[in-house]
C-alpha cells in the first residue's frame, strides 16, 4: 500500500510513522526518512547493551530525555 499526505510539518507525522513499527517503510521525503531511522536508531540502541540478570523478573522502563 501507498500512502500519500500533505501535512504541516514532520512533527506531526513521524510518532504515527513510528507506531507502525516495522510494518512502514518511508520512501519520500528523504528528510522524513532519516528522521524516521535516526529515532529508529535510537530505539535499538536502547536494547542492544546487555542487561543484568539477578534472579527476579523485573522490567525497568527509564524515560529517555533525548528528543
């Protein structure tokens, strides 16, 4: 499928675009794409250090202050 809009800025589109996960793939415009890879980037970046293992099943969730 191919999804065309007009908005207003990238701002407004890109968390949506990011919601979809690996379901969407921008192709234009390329500004919108890097935006899109470079939050993308980051998100796994999160999760590609090894965690600590201590016996308990927790899930620690610390908020990012990037942006």
């Amino acid at each position: 499928m191919i999804f065309r809009c007009k908005v207003d800025g990238l701002d407004e589109i890109v968390w949506w675009i990011l919601s979809m996960g690996p379901h969407c793939v921008v192709n234009k415009p390329p500004e919108l794409a890097d935006r899109v890879g470079e939050l993308a980037a980051g998100i796994v970046s999160q999760y590609e250090k090894p965690q600590k293992v201590t016996g308990k099943k927790t899930a620690t969730i610390k908020k990012s202050t990037r942006r």
